[in-house]
C-alpha cells in the first residue's frame, strides 16, 4: 500500500523531469509455469506487501463489452509471494447461485467481486460485492449494494471504475433502451465499499454509431465518462462525422448531465483523466485540420464540476519538425493530418499541464475464397505501430513530444503480444514491448527524457525467446513491472526491473 501511495503522489506530480538513465536491468521469471489448463488468458491486477494476484480466464481479459447473458465466461485466481512463487489458485464464483460474475477487480488490498441478478419481475438489477484476501478467504455478502431499477431491455456488463487515489469505486453499466437511446446507471462506494450514491442519465444515440470509452472517478466522487458518436455522413459514403460527448454527475448530483465537446476542428483522438486537487476532468488528445499548413493539433479542456459546469476548451497546432516527427510513415497516405493514435494514458501534471501518451494502433478486416475448401475465409489483422509522447501546457501549446518507434502486426489473435506496457518514476518513464513476434523475439525498452528525446535501450537481458503479454502488466514498484510471459509455448510470471 505504501508503495501505491507513493506512485499516486508521482503520477500527480509528475512534470518534466526525467534525470540520466540508469541501465541496470533484471529478468526474474516465476520458478514455475503457470499451470492452469483451460484458462489461458491472464492478467496481473493487484499486488500486496507480500504477493500479487494474478486473474485467470477462458476468454480474453482484454475485452470489457461482454452483454449480461454470456455464460461461457469462468475465472481463476492465482497467489504469487514475492519471489514468483505460487501459493494458491481458487476458483471465483458469483456471490449468490442466480447471479452472474460481472467484474473481478483490486481495491483496498483485496480482489473485488461484483456479481448481478436481474429480477425480472421487478424490472431490478442487483448488484453484490465479495472480496478475497491473501490468503484465498472469501467474504461475501448477501445484501445487494445497489439496485438499478425499471432495466427491461438488454445491458451490459458493468465496468469498475477507481479514482486515482483509490479513495472511491463506481460501478457503471447502460441498458440498450431503444434503437436511438441507452440509459445510463452508476452506483458509488467508499474505501470500505459503503454506498455514496446512485445517478443516472440517458444518452440519446443509436447503439451501433455510439460507444462509451473512458471512464474517471475523482476522489471525492465525481464521475465522469467520455462517449463517442460516429456515423456516416451519406449512405454509400465512407466519410463520417464523429463527436464527443462528456457525461458527468458532481458529486451533489443525482443525475448524468451531457456536455458534447464542440470544436471547429475534426477531432481524432481523445481521452479522459480526473484531476483530484482542482475537482476537475480533464480531457486531452488530437485534431486534424486539412486548412491549414499544419494539418494537427492539440486538444486540452478542462470541466470544472461546479454550478456552473464551466467547460475550458483550447485548440493549439502542432508546428515544425514535432509535428513532422509524430506523423511518421503511420500517416504518410493521410496528407498533414494527425490521424490513428488513441490515448492510451493521461498523466496529469501539476503546473496544469498533462502528458498525453498514444499509440498507433488500428484493426483491418479482409476475406478471401479459397478455391482448395471451396469456401470464404475471415481474417482480422492487428496493427500496434509507433507510441507518441507528448508533454502539453494548460494551454494545449506541445513543451515537447518523443516517439518510441515499433511495428507490430499480427493475425487473428487479438493482438495478445502487441502493443506496450509503461513504467513512471521519479526519474523517467519506460515503455516496453516485444521487438519481434517470433521465436526470435526480445523486449525492448524505450525510455523518454526530460527535452522529449527517446532513448531505444537494448534488449533485456536474459528476454530471447521471451513474449510478454503487455496489456496484462502491472507496475508493482517504482521501477518493477509485472507481466505474464509466454517462454516455449508456457505460461510463466515475468518480473523486470529497471
């Protein structure tokens, strides 16, 4: 606990101060694989001053839009002590024999179990916590925690959501009411899990051109979740337009207001962070401006969560060799425009400016007829390309912007291996990812200093042969991540420090 603490105080403090770079890396691999047949997916989600838990499923733990009703889904839980030694696996049921898993999370030093009912005679959705400790123990309770009422279409499953000091918990979920509208349902607890509060709102958009993709909590229980709507412009066209949309509820209201996110530029990519000392959102990430001699920018606003919901929005280019830089060959077909980097992270920093980190990731989908089988055949590629850092200003001015430079493809495997996992300290910020998905594969750390220059180290020492599960990380210390790795077709736990 204390080292989480300590990580938070970084996170909000963090500027842009990276010192020299220390080399000094160490692999330590579990003793042991990770011998649980039928659940091949994992995960590291918590840790403790003697161990860290470990989830386990049979379905990717990468997926959270799983619909209620979707019972193929089991997990496990695991117990590494400090030496990646395996001190336990359970099972994890659902609290009560009706209700169904719909999240498995760490909060207060133990895992959190959100199980649901639906009485369908009620027209109510019940929800019910059940924790487990360290040394495996259940505890769980009877009496649900909340109650979502007049649910009669098809929702989802819920999504925990944690503030940055991990003082509060939100569960979130939305049910599908009609064709062009969802209702939204949160409920808020506590450090020990007692009830704030519930809110709801509706979101007046059709499912299949609206989506929720970032939620925030603040510390004192403010929600925010960021939406985004997207359709075509014509019905034979491939041109379409896409907005944002920030819900909110303060912590003194009961409902989920709207706030759509208006800019007079093409919005490309957004994401959403809470700022615990200005009781705040803070919303951050990249335009496209075919006008001009440019082409991208900056978005950075700020939604002040009083009375008078007072939203600051500013819009700022990229200039010169930074934009040329972050544009790389990713965006070579698409003329000056920044397009293609979702946000990944938001670091907030405490000047009022923020470190945006992005990767260049997107899916392609192609089928083809195989005259052998006589038959069509679906594939779905995965991209996972450069990973642009930039450090902005309050006033969406770029300090100074870095890219650690990769290209990662793969074919219909949810691109397990791609992607990245990050390391932030007091003294630099690390990302790292396999170089080659093959059996020649090595991890690669890329490290960032304080003027934006990246810094490509050299393979990790003892990692050959070695793929890491980078989505499934976790930062255990100040300079330690956590990650499942796959080694000769095992499962093992991976310990890297730097």
């Amino acid at each position: 606990m204390a080292f989480i603490n300590r990580f938070l105080l970084l996170i909000l403090s963090f500027s842009v101060i990276f010192p020299n770079i220390s080399e000094a890396q160490k692999l330590l691999l579990s003793p042991s694989e990770i011998d649980e047949s039928g659940f091949g997916y994992t995960k590291v989600i918590g840790q403790d001053d003697e161990g860290y838990f470990l989830l386990l499923s049979n379905i990717t733990l990468n997926y959270s839009g799983d619909r209620m009703g979707f019972r193929s889904r089991k997990y496990k839980l695991a117990y590494y002590n400090s030496n990646l030694t395996q001190k336990w696996s359970i099972p994890v049921n659902a609290t009560k024999p009706n209700a169904e898993i719909e999240a498995v999370t760490f909060f207060n030093e133990s895992i959190l179990i959100i199980s649901s009912e639906y009485i369908k005679s009620d027209l109510k959705l019940n929800y019910y916590f059940s924790t487990i400790n360290k040394e495996g123990v259940i505890s769980e309770g009877e009496n649900s925690v909340a109650s979502f009422s007049q649910i009669s279409g098809e929702y989802e499953k819920c999504r925990p959501v944690i503030s940055t000091g991990r003082k509060m918990i939100a569960i979130t979920t939305r049910e599908f009411t009609s064709d062009n509208q969802q209702k939204l349902f949160a409920a808020i607890f506590d450090s020990e899990l007692k009830p704030v509060k519930s809110v709801t709102g509706i979101a007046n958009y059709a499912e299949k051109n609206f989506d929720l993709i970032n939620f925030s909590l603040t510390d004192r229980g403010d929600l925010g979740i960021l939406g985004i709507h997207s359709e075509k412009i014509k019905a034979l066209s491939s041109k379409r337009t896409t907005d944002y949309i920030l819900f909110t509820a303060s912590v003194s209201e009961s409902q989920i207001k709207e706030t759509p996110i208006a800019a007079d530029r093409i919005i490309t990519g957004l994401g959403l962070a809470a700022d615990n000392i200005n009781d705040q959102f803070v919303i951050a990430g990249f335009y496209s401006d075919v006008n001009s001699t440019t082409g991208s920018g900056v978005v950075y606003g700020k939604l002040t969560l009083d009375s008078t919901a007072n939203f600051d929005l500013k819009l700022k280019p990229i200039d010169g060799e930074k934009n040329i830089r972050l544009k790389g060959e990713r965006n070579a077909a698409s003329g000056m425009s920044l397009i293609g980097y979702p946000i990944e992270r938001i670091i907030l920093r405490k000047d009022g400016g923020a470190v945006i980190v992005a990767e260049a990731a997107y899916t392609t989908e192609y089928s083809y007829y195989d005259y052998f089988t006589q038959s069509f055949t679906r594939r779905e590629e995965f991209h996972f390309d450069n990973i642009a850092v930039l450090s902005v200003n309050y006033d969406a001015t770029v300090q100074w912007s870095a890219i650690a430079e990769k290209e990662q493809v793969s074919i219909d495997d949810d691109g397990v291996f791609s992607s990245f996992c990050s390391l932030l300290n007091s003294e630099e910020m690390i990302v790292l990812f396999n170089d080659n998905l093959s059996r020649q594969n090595a991890l690669i750390p890329v490290k960032i200093s304080n003027t934006g220059a990246a810094l490509r180290g050299k393979p990790v020492q003892g990692s050959e042969g070695l793929m890491i599960l980078p989505r499934s990380a976790k930062q255990v210390a100040e300079n330690e991540i956590l990650v499942p790795a796959i080694k000769k077709r095992k499962r093992y736990l991976a310990l890297i420090t730097f």
